[in-house]
C-alpha cells in the first residue's frame, strides 16, 4: 500500500467526526507536548470532547488501549514513540 492510497482511505473510511477529532488531537498535541505526540490522557480527553469511542482516535495516533477485566483499570500501550521515523498521521508536517 502506497502512501497516497492510504491517505485515499483514511478519508474515505472515517467517520467526519472520528477525523475532526484526530486532525484537532494532533494538532494540539504537536505543540502542546514536549515530544509533539499525544499521551493517553490526551486522546482521552479529545475522545471525550469529540463524542468519539477513545480506542479508535487511539488507533490512529498507534495507542492501544484495553481493560483486562472490569476490576482493573485501562492499560495504554503506545506502538509509536518515534517521532523522528514515524509521524502520527497522514497529513504533512509543515
């Protein structure tokens, strides 16, 4: 899969809100967060603001999230902490 292509799907299979939410969390947290990437507590928040579910805005910024049983609390697993190999999303850094 080319880049183009994904970027092709990403708009194409998103929800408008679920991408608005995205755009607005990568966004702040390029200048808000010393490493210019979103932390869990952050995706939580946006997820929250944008009445999307926290796992997929995770997903796109490569945070995974799970709760192991109802008795403990939810576990955050960042699959992406390479900001100098990796960008969080598709759009072009400036």
């Amino acid at each position: 899969m080319t880049p183009e292509r994904a970027a092709d799907a990403y708009l194409v299979l998103f929800p408008r809100r679920l991408k608005q939410a995205h755009i607005a969390l990568i966004t702040w947290a390029e200048e808000a967060n010393p490493e210019g990437w979103p932390t869990p507590r952050d995706v939580c928040q946006f997820a929250r603001l944008y009445g999307v579910p926290r796992a997929e805005l995770g997903g796109l910024v490569g945070m995974l999230s799970m709760r192991p049983s109802v008795d403990t609390r939810e576990v955050w697993v960042d699959t992406v902490r390479n900001p100098g190999k990796a960008t969080p999303h598709f759009y072009p850094q400036a």
